[in-house]
C-alpha cells in the first residue's frame, strides 16, 4: 500500500479473525493442510449460514 492505513480498512478482516479465533480451535489443527480445510469450512459458514446482527439475523 502506499498510503498510510486506516483502522476503517481493517475492520471486516479484523472482525472475521476475531470470530474465527472464538469459535474455531485452530491450534488443534496437526497439519497446514488440516487448518486449510478449517479455515475454508469457516468461511463459508461466516459467508452462508452464520447469524450475522447487521443483516437482521
């Protein structure tokens, strides 16, 4: 980037690790592959299926 970063840039990235690291036990993961998969599960149910307060749930 060449400008300095704003916090407002962050917040949807800063937002999803922060629930991610609360409802994920990512440190059980043996492989990089094994958190892959994690990580990928994850997001797609943050993306379809998880309530979200903003959208009205």
């Amino acid at each position: 980037m060449s400008r300095r970063g704003n916090c407002l840039d962050n917040s949807p990235m800063e937002s999803f690790f922060g629930h991610f690291k609360d409802e994920i036990d990512y440190k059980e993961a043996e492989s990089l592959a094994e958190l892959e998969y994690m990580i990928d599960n994850y997001m797609e149910h943050y993306n379809n299926t998880r309530k979200q307060w903003t959208l009205k749930k």
